[in-house]
C-alpha cells in the first residue's frame, strides 16, 4: 500500500512509471480542469487518460494543448490576469501530459503537476489562500489511489 | 506622457536630432539597401516600411529647422510643417512595423544608424500623443506597478514559493553583500516561471553568489520601447539604486532582449554617470562558467537544435559566440540557420511591437522571414534567449502549422546539470 507524503517520493514514484503509465497526469489535469475554460482541454485531458490512445490521438491532442498554451498565454506588456494565466498553466499540464516520450526533460507526469500547482498558484497569487499547498496533497492522494489501484 | 501635443512632438525631434543624426540625414544615398534588410518590407514588399522612409517626419524636422533651403523653403510656405495627421499616419510604421532590430543599421553603405534615428523619433512620437495604446498602459503599469505587466510583489513571491518547493532550494531575495543581482522580466514570471528555478539550479551548481530584489525585480523597460527617455531614465535607476544597496558587483539581465539592451547599454547615457557595477547577461555569465569549469553537465540533446538570436542581445548586444559555446555542451546536432549572428532575422516582435494588438497581423507576416530560415534547415527544436522572442516564435509556427518546440537556452543548460546527490534534495 503506498502512501505518498512529500514531493521526493512523488517524485521518485512518478519517475518509476513507465512512458505510458506516466499519462497518469491526466488525473492531476483533471483536479483543476475547472481552472480552464478552453475545452480543447477537457478533450486532451481524457486522450492522455486513454491507455490505449493511438500515437495519432496523442500528436493530435499534443497539438490542441499547444495551440490552448499558446492562445492563453499572458501578452507582452499586457495587464496582468492571474485567472486567465491559470488557464494557461491547466494548458501546459496537459502539453506536458501528452508530450512524445523524452521530449519533457524533467518527466511528463511530474511537468504536469508542477504546471497544474502553478494554475492553482495563479488563481491564488493575490490572496494569502495556499491553493497550490492543497494542490500539492491532492496529487500525492491521486498517485497514492493510482499507484493502489 | 501626460499632455502631449503636436508642439511638443515637434520639439521633441528638435532635440533629438543631434550631430549624428543630421549626418545621417544628410548622407543618405537613397540607395533603399535598409529596404531589403527590413523584414517588414521584404515580407510586404511594401514600400512604406523602407526603414528611411519611417523617418520621414523626423527628416522634414531636420531639413525645415536645420539646413539652410529647408528654412527658406518653410519661410516662404513652400514646405509645410509636419501635422498631427502626418505623424497618426506614421504612428504605424515607428511602432508596429519596427522592432528597433537594427539590421538596416547594419547594412546601410554609409553608416547611417537608422534604428538609432527611429528610436530618437519616437521621443517626439510619443510627447505628440501619437504613442499606441498597448505601449502607453504598458509604460503605465511600469512606472506606477514597476512592472509593464502590472506584475507585482506578491505575484513573484508566489512563483518564488512555487518554484523553492518545485526545486527544493531557497531563492535568495534581498540577500545584501551578494555578487549578482538578478533581473527578471514580467514574461518570464508569468508565462515560463521555470526560468527562476532554472537560474538556481545552475548558480548553486557553480557556487555563484545571487540575489532576486523585492524591490526592483522588473528588468524590461518600456520607456526605451514607447520613446520616453525620463521614464527610461527612472526605470534604470531604481535598478541601478538597489544594486548598489545590496553592494552586488555585477547586475545579470534575463532571457530578454530589449531589457539587455537597456541597462548594459542606454541606462549609463539615460541616467547620466557611470554604474558601480557590471552588467552581464545570463548568457554571458553562463559562459564565464562555463570557461571556469564550473558548469557541469551531461548528456546532450540528439534533436536537430538550432539558435535564434535575439537581436538586441546578439546584433545590437554582442552576445554571438556565448550562446553557441553553451549550446555545444548539450546539443549534439546543432545547426545554424542562414544568416545568423549579427545578421540574424528578427522574429517580428521587438521593440514593443508584441505589446501592440492592432499589430498582430503585420508582426505574422514578418514572421514568414523567420519560417523561410526554419523552412532551410528543418530543426526539430529551437532554443533562444528571449520571452518574448520565444511566444512570437511559438505563434508563428502555430500560425504555420509548424510543430516545433521552442526552448529556453538557459532552461536546456539547467535540465542538463549533472545531477546533485538525492539527498541534498529537500523533503517537502
């Protein structure tokens, strides 16, 4: 039974999965899903969760998130919106997510988590709330559930 | 920026025209070589965006207030004055079309400066009122916020939080006493945070001494941008007084090109006297590192890897070699576009045009320069050394259904460190 309390073996765990196990990120995109308004994602999210998804499947989703990441990307001396760039960031998770093996330098699952704690850090960024903290425990719950499963 | 009028923008090119300038005026051949080393124009063919020809208001200033037939010709009515609506007119081709990148500089047989001339009239453009919008908020938001993005403290005390738990290291803030100073620019906060956990990874690596400042963090600097030198002048100096509160020796300008450009280059002219400390680039430092043996890394990219050079880091910043002898530590197959270096292409959004919306469909057209050099050498991925350069490069290739990554060179170094001991690593 395992029980992930601390981000080193978060880590440690998600590096142990295999190319394709690592697509568990799909569940980290889909905790903060709501944070993105871009539906091209939703649809991204359920590819990646897809074990059987073909490579044709992933280079299409792969191309949706990109397009996603860049549409909601914060303008060059544009005000600042947090709430938007949370989007962005839901959008990063998921290019991460279905990124072609080896081209995540530091690991697919483990850039869409970070990318998925930086929304909530986004939607927060203002306030003195630790969203990203909450995020942080639900994922070790969501890879404890995965990895039990 | 506050009262602008046409009086004032005609005084304002008054004064910028100096010595140089005149000269330049006066020695122009008329040859349109600056035409075919504009990608505005070579992607339009447009003959309005000759480099020359954008500064036409700024020559009849020159010509009517400063030559001798010029002051006849403007007595006796023969030559009228430039108008409010000349100068709406030509608010497009000074600021959407131009990205201050300086190739025509560059090729220009007589050695006109022309991005000089171009950066000068946008002074008297902007005390006009004749300044975009875009660009005006912009500059705004960085006097008042100390951010063009309106990216405040608390904003990169979250990212800062973020990414110390990401790492599992301490960002230095405020540390005084500390070598480096480093600036960060509002793109890189918001859009590609990694670049601060990035930097960490490697200064702890080599054993550099760092510091971010709660107080001046924003490197960018639109008065250089919309052509307000005071406003300039103001944003250097709140950099130049906490790096000398902080007693650091060195300020490190980030991956961008025009907050380069600004504080190695203008900030010491803008504010008047010499700076009490250096100023490098990350790239340059990283190269300095690297020359010591204090950069470590292993393994290397296999992609087809190629380098955009920003233009204000490379053609106007000097900074050519550094990035190659960095990217030969990790790129296994790197590759050079046509025309590269210092006659690199501009990606189509410098110099404030990015920040600019009605211009969104000119800067993509610009942006076809760029594919044809990417069309050349088909690259798996691209690094460069610049936010901003890198979200033009992302849309553009998006725009042209090109799937290329873009990378961050300094993020490519970071991910290829040799790795530290686990159990240096800290439990969250």
């Amino acid at each position: 039974m395992t029980a992930i309390t601390n981000d080193t073996e978060f880590r440690r765990q998600l590096e142990g999965l295999d190319y394709a196990r690592q697509r568990a990120a799909a569940r980290f995109i889909e905790h903060v899903l709501d944070l993105c308004d871009d539906e091209r994602i939703g649809r991204v999210a359920k590819v990646a969760a897809n074990p059987n998804a073909s490579a044709d499947e992933l280079a299409t989703a792969l191309h949706s998130a990109r397009a996603a990441a860049i549409d909601s990307h914060a303008r060059c001396g544009a005000d600042s919106d947090w709430k938007e760039q949370a989007g962005y960031f839901v959008a990063r998770a998921a290019t991460a997510a279905v990124s072609p093996e080896g081209q995540v330098a530091a690991g697919p699952a483990w850039q869409a988590a970070m990318s998925s704690r930086m929304a909530q850090t986004s939607m927060a960024i203002e306030t003195p709330e630790d969203t990203a903290g909450q995020e942080r425990l639900a994922q070790y719950r969501i890879l404890s559930e995965f990895l039990n499963a | 920026m506050s009262g602008a009028t046409l009086g004032r923008g005609i005084n304002a090119f008054k004064e910028v025209i100096d010595a140089p300038t005149a000269a330049f005026f006066n020695s122009c051949v008329h040859c349109g070589m600056c035409a075919e080393s504009c990608l505005f124009f070579t992607e339009t063919r447009d003959p309005k965006y000759t480099p020359v020809h954008k500064l036409e208001p700024l020559r009849k200033t020159w010509w009517q207030e400063y030559t001798f037939l010029g002051r006849i010709s403007k007595a006796l009515g023969l030559s009228k004055p430039v108008t409010d609506e000349e100068l709406t007119q030509w608010e497009t081709l000074v600021y959407d079309s131009c990205t201050l990148c300086g190739r025509c500089s560059m090729v220009c047989p007589v050695g006109n400066d022309l991005t000089y001339m171009i950066r000068n009239m946008r002074e008297g453009m902007a005390a006009s009122g004749h300044a975009p919008e875009g660009l005006i908020g912009a500059t705004k938001r960085a006097v008042t916020i100390g951010s063009p993005m309106g990216v405040k403290l608390p904003a990169l005390q979250a990212q800062i939080r973020h990414t110390e738990e990401e790492i599992g290291m301490t960002i230095p803030v405020d540390v005084e006493g500390a070598d480096y100073l480093c600036t960060l620019s509002s793109m890189e906060i918001m859009n590609f945070p990694e670049f601060i956990g990035a930097i960490a990874k490697i200064f702890k690596q080599a054993g550099v001494s760092w510091t971010l400042s709660s107080e001046a963090f924003e490197a960018t600097n639109s008065g250089i941008q919309i052509g307000v030198s005071e406003i300039a002048a103001e944003l250097v100096e709140r950099i130049v007084t906490v790096a000398e509160k902080l007693k650091v020796k060195a300020v490190i300008s980030p991956e961008c090109g025009h907050a380069y450009m600004a504080i190695r280059w203008e900030g010491p002219n803008l504010i008047g006297r010499p700076y009490s400390f250096k100023v490098v680039h990350i790239l340059e430092l990283l190269d300095d590192l690297r020359k010591q043996g204090r950069l470590k890394t292993s393994g290397k990219e296999t992609q087809r890897l190629t380098y955009h050079d920003p233009c204000q880091i490379a053609r106007r910043g000097g900074v050519v070699e550094q990035p190659r002898n960095l990217l030969k530590m990790v790129a296994e197959n790197f590759v050079e576009m046509p025309d590269t270096g210092t006659m690199n292409w501009c990606c189509g959004a410098g110099g404030g045009v990015s920040a600019i919306e009605r211009a969104d469909e000119v800067k993509m057209k610009a942006f076809k320069r760029k594919k044809a050099q990417f069309d050349a050498i088909q690259p798996d991925a691209l690094v460069s050394a610049c936010a901003n350069c890198r979200i033009q490069l992302e849309e553009g290739l998006e725009e042209n259904y090109m799937d290329i990554p873009v990378l961050s060179l300094t993020e490519t170094i970071a991910e290829h460190l040799v790795a530290e001991p686990q159990s240096e690593a800290r439990q969250t």
